[in-house]
C-alpha cells in the first residue's frame, strides 16, 4: 500500500507556490480599489473552482483505474515538466526569475493607472483581476490535488496539504498586508517539478502495466533521477552561458 | 466562443508551455505504450523507455533553449 506523504507534500508544495502568486494579485487589487472587490472577485474565484471540483470528482470515481493512472500520468509529465524546465531554466540564468515584488507593483501601477483614466466601473475590474487570479492559479492547485491524488486514491489527504498551503499563505499574507516576495519561488518549482515528474512516470507507467522494480519506492528513485539530471543540466547550462557571453 | 476559446487556451497552457517539449513527451509516451501493448508486450522495457527517454527529452530541451539564446 503507497503512503499519502508524497501526494500530500507535493500538493501543498505546489499549492504553496500558486497560492503565493494569486495572493500577490488579490493584495494588489486590495491596495488600490479596496478590501471589497478584492475579496468578492476572489471568493467568487474560490467558488468556481469547488464547482469544478465537485464536477470532477464523482467522473474519477467511475473512471477504470488503470486508464485513470496513464491519463493523469501523462498529464503530470507535461506539467511537471514544464515547471521543471522552467525552473532550470530560470535557476541557470537563461530567463529571469519570477519576482512577485516586481509583479505586485506592475499590477497595482496598472489599476492606478485605470483609476486616473476613470475608467466605468472600476470595481467591477478589480473583482475580475481578483477572480482571474484565484481561478486560473486555483485550477493548477486543483490539476495536481487530482493527478497526485487520484492515481493512487489520495484526494482527500492530498487536498488536506493544498488546503493548508493556501491557508498558510493567505494568513501570512494578511498578516504582512504584502506579497510573500521572499519565498523561494523557483527552490519551490523545481522541487514539485522534479516531484511530479517522477509521479508522472510512475502512473505513466502504472497505467501501462509496467512491473515498477521495488513498485512505490521506485517514485523516489525517479525523483532522484530527475533531481540528478536538472542539476547536471543547470551545471551545463550555466558553462555554456559563460562560453557564449562575450 | 472567444470566452470559450480563451478557457480553453488556458487549460491547454497549463500543460504546454514549449510546444517541442510536449511533442516529445508524447512521443516518448507513444513509444513506451507500443511496446507495453503491441506483441510480443514487453512493459519493463516500455517502462525504460519511457524513464530514459523523459530525462533525455529533459536535457535536450534545455540545452536546445541555451542555443537558441546564444
């Protein structure tokens, strides 16, 4: 029998991320029009992602679990490594880290400039950009709560973790009435990334009937592998950089 | 339909950022599914392949984007 801990880290790992970044736009929302807008676009937010999720969960349930596992694998392995890249990617200076100080100001300087504009209905802006940002950081939360979670049956523990995270974040952002900029965004990253990549072969191939030696255990040597070769590759990276700059 | 369009592009970025990295995880994906499920089926070898070929897709993508950039 697999234990919950890995789904449930990597689902508050990934959560904690997201729900930073949504954070960032919802304070920013908040600074300029208000507490008002800002919550009601996120809250509205929140509530079309319990729809979706609601949505989902009873089809997971009738899904046939070796189907379920490949569809969700190869789901995970495109997103895990997407964020993979990215992060080595970001980690050896070929694009520029993710900054949510830089992102928090950018945001508020366009809804004060809207403000000077007067533009109609400025609240009703606000509400959007607060409900765009919980939504679409939301459904990556909620993507890897069910890829993490479903494959093996871990949904409840895994949203327990994601749930905790976003907690987590919205206390401590309240509390500091700022964005979490010193978070390590990108440590963050490539850690659920190299996580998911391994989940992602794993189900993969669960779903393929391939006999995993050691079967569960094999995630973490995946995970070992993946950390193994973005490493290698941030190290490459970051030679070939200084070999090309003039 | 624009509203459904642009739901639909976000969902798809959720998944796709680097269109060539998507096409070889899928390709590498296709790979191991034809050797677990066409005969003779051999999934322990399907499974090398799709392990080694999603590191090796992995490398060769980041250091493809470095090339671009130079």
């Amino acid at each position: 029998m697999m234990s919950a801990l890995p789904a449930v880290t990597a689902a508050f790992l990934a959560s904690l991320v997201e729900a930073v970044e949504a954070l960032t736009i919802v304070l920013a929302v908040a600074t300029v029009r208000g507490w008002r807008p800002a919550g009601f676009g996120a809250l509205a937010g929140f509530v079309f992602l319990a729809l979706i999720v609601l949505a989902l969960g009873p089809v997971l349930d009738r899904v046939p679990l070796h189907l379920l596992q490949f569809v969700i694998g190869v789901m995970l392995l495109l997103f895990g490594m997407r964020w993979l890249r990215k992060a080595i990617l970001r980690a050896a200076g070929v694009i520029p880290l993710h900054d949510e100080g830089a992102t928090f100001a950018s945001e508020t300087a366009a809804l004060r400039d809207e403000e000077r504009q007067r533009v109609a209905r400025l609240d009703r802006l606000a509400a959007l950009a607060s409900f765009k940002a919980v939504l679409l950081e939301g459904l990556e939360v909620v993507f890897v709560v069910i890829a993490v979670g479903a494959g093996g049956r871990f949904l409840v523990p895994a949203s327990a973790g994601a749930l905790l995270a976003c907690v987590l974040v919205m206390a401590i952002g309240f509390v500091l009435h700022r964005p979490l900029a010193r978070v390590p965004e990108n440590t963050l990253k490539f850690a659920v990334g190299v996580m998911l990549s391994a989940f992602g072969v794993f189900w993969t191939g669960e779903g393929l009937g391939v006999p995993w030696p050691g079967e569960d255990l094999a995630i973490i040597a995946f995970a070992a592998l993946f950390f193994s070769v973005a490493i290698a590759a941030i190290a490459l990276t970051r030679r070939r950089l200084v070999e090309v700059s003039p | 339909m624009t509203g459904l369009a642009n739901a639909l592009r976000v969902v798809v970025e959720l998944f796709v950022d680097d269109g060539a990295l998507a096409i070889a995880i899928v390709a590498v994906v296709t790979l191991s599914a034809a050797l677990a499920v066409l005969p003779p089926g051999q999934p322990l070898l399907a499974g090398i392949v799709l392990l080694g070929g999603c590191l090796a897709v992995l490398a060769a993508n980041v250091l493809r984007a470095v090339q671009r950039r130079g």
